[in-house]
C-alpha cells in the first residue's frame, strides 16, 4: 500500500516536472534549459520589483529563442534580451505573427504559436495584446525589440514575430532613428565583436494607452532604450569603435519629432532608469556590468 503510494506520488512529481521544463511562462529563466543563454552569464537584469511581471523563455519550434519581462497589464515587454547573430540586416515580413498561449493557459508544450485566422479565445486577449490592438491605429505600428534583422537563423527570425516582443511605436520613429540605430549596431556587432554579443531593449511608460472598445488595451512606450555587451571584441578596431566596447547603450524618444537616438554609457542608462521604471537601487542590466570574467583564480589578481 505505501509503495503504492509512493510510486503515485513519484508519478505525479515527475508530471509536474516535465511541465515545468516545457511551459515558458516561468518563475526563473534558469528553470528552462537553454533559455539563460540568451543573457549574459545566464543572469537576467536585477533589481525589477513589479511581482505581476510575466518572465517569458521564448520558445519557436521546440527551441528557446530568447527572454522577455512581460506586462500582462498594458500587454507589452518591460524587455527582450536576446544574442545578437551575425548577419546581412535583410529584413522578413513573410512570417506569422504568434501569440504566447502559456501566459493564458498551463497546458501545450511551450511553443508560441501563430494567431488563428478565425476567433481567438478571451483568455488569451486577456491576457496579452491581439492583433486587432494594432489594426485600426494610424499613429503607431508593431516595432520589435528583437528585430529579426539581428537574428540570422530562419526560426530565430520567426520568433521575434510575437506580438509579446512588441510595441505601439510612433511609425516616423520606428521607420527612422530607431531602425538605423538597430543597422549601427548590426554593423558595429558583426565587424567589431568577435565573440557572443548580449542585447537588451525595453521601454519606459507614462500611463498613455491604445484603446480599443472604449477600454485600455495596449501602453505605448514614452521611451525605447537598449544596450549591449560584447567582451570579446577586436582591440585593434578603431579608436571611434573601440570605444563602444565592452558595452554601450542608447535611449529615445518614442515620438514624432525629436526622437534622435543618444547613445550613453551603461552606467548612465540604468540611473536615468531608476527614476523611469520600477525598480529598486540595486537594479543593473549585465551581471557585473559587463566586466570580463578573469581567468585567473582571485589570489593570482594582483601579480598582473
């Protein structure tokens, strides 16, 4: 009888457990193998304090793609933090866009998933922006934080089709500053990183809204910031280069005029943050702010 019992109880742990590794809305990136790959050491940025924010592993044909912080509230990314993969910058817009079924539901194996032609259960547009968010709005259109022109690998495109690594972003901003800032840094990654470049893109808010039946669907974004960590970069790149090593970062207005993009360095960044988004003073996007790991042991550091 307690054998009996035991091997339900085993059954059962292990029913969740195979759950757990599958389902990509997750207490902790480091619960889905391969998702803390797409973050610098494996450590997403510290410091965020909202609990209701959904921690998302992006996953696209059985493979984690990248992460994204996720407000289920204003059903836009807090973030998406993904490795930049070298590449020719041509763009796509063949792909479907998809949606996050796991931010609604605790059954599937995990993959995000392309909007059905037909109708589109509550629960899931309760949960996260649709399609129908974007489609009668003139000011703004659908930019990513991922762009698929940072991403080589045709699946790893595709994923950044989900409409949970997307904005309302002003379409003179999205089409302008913001796209030929993204082709810089495609430039700057492929010619001058020559190991695995680290990126991440969120957005500050004011409480502005798209609406959609006379209720507040979607935030739009006050603002649109990135940053980037390369260690392993070409020291003999120019010094107007070098200096946007290890890491650089930028902040812009999500606006019709006046939204040139400002690169500033790291540092700079997550103190302008601290007073724009919610998070506490130990907040910081890269562990360590992007420091290269010594390969010596702590007690050889002082005879170099």
């Amino acid at each position: 009888m307690h054998l009996s019992i035991i091997l339900v109880a085993l059954a059962f742990t292990l029913l969740l457990t195979v759950h757990w590794v599958t389902a990509t809305v997750v207490e902790d990136f480091n619960h889905v193998e391969r998702c803390k790959d797409s973050l610098y050491m494996g450590t997403p940025p510290r410091g965020f304090t909202d609990p209701k924010l959904k921690k998302i592993c992006q996953r696209y044909a059985d493979k984690p793609r990248y992460v994204t912080l996720y407000d289920p509230k204003k059903r836009i990314p807090m973030y998406s933090a993904y490795t930049f993969k070298k590449t020719e910058g041509d763009r796509r817009v063949d792909y479907p866009w998809m949606y996050e079924p796991q931010l609604a539901e605790l059954d599937g194996n995990g993959n995000m998933l392309p909007f059905p032609t037909g109708y589109l259960h509550m629960k899931f547009e309760d949960s996260q922006a649709v399609l129908e968010d974007y489609s009668n709005v003139v000011l703004y259109e659908r930019g990513h934080l991922n762009p698929d022109q940072h991403q080589s690998d045709p699946h790893d495109r595709a994923a950044t089709y989900a409409l949970t690594n997307v904005v309302p972003e002003v379409r003179e901003f999205n089409i302008g500053p913001w796209r030929q800032y993204e082709e810089r840094i495609r430039v700057r990654l492929n010619n001058y990183c020559r190991g695995t470049a680290y990126i991440i893109t969120g957005v500050t808010t004011t409480g502005n809204m798209i609406r959609r039946n006379n209720q507040n669907r979607v935030g739009i974004p006050d603002e649109v910031w990135s940053a980037y960590c390369c260690t392993d970069y070409d020291r003999n790149a120019p010094h107007i280069e070098r200096v946007h090593f290890p890491t650089q970062a930028a902040l812009a207005k999500n606006a019709k005029e006046g939204s040139a993009v400002h690169e500033l360095i790291l540092m700079d960044l997550e103190e302008y943050l601290k007073k724009r988004i919610d998070v506490d003073q130990n907040f910081q996007l890269f562990y360590d702010n992007c420091k290269a790991p010594s390969p010596l042991p702590p007690y050889l550091l002082h005879t170099i």
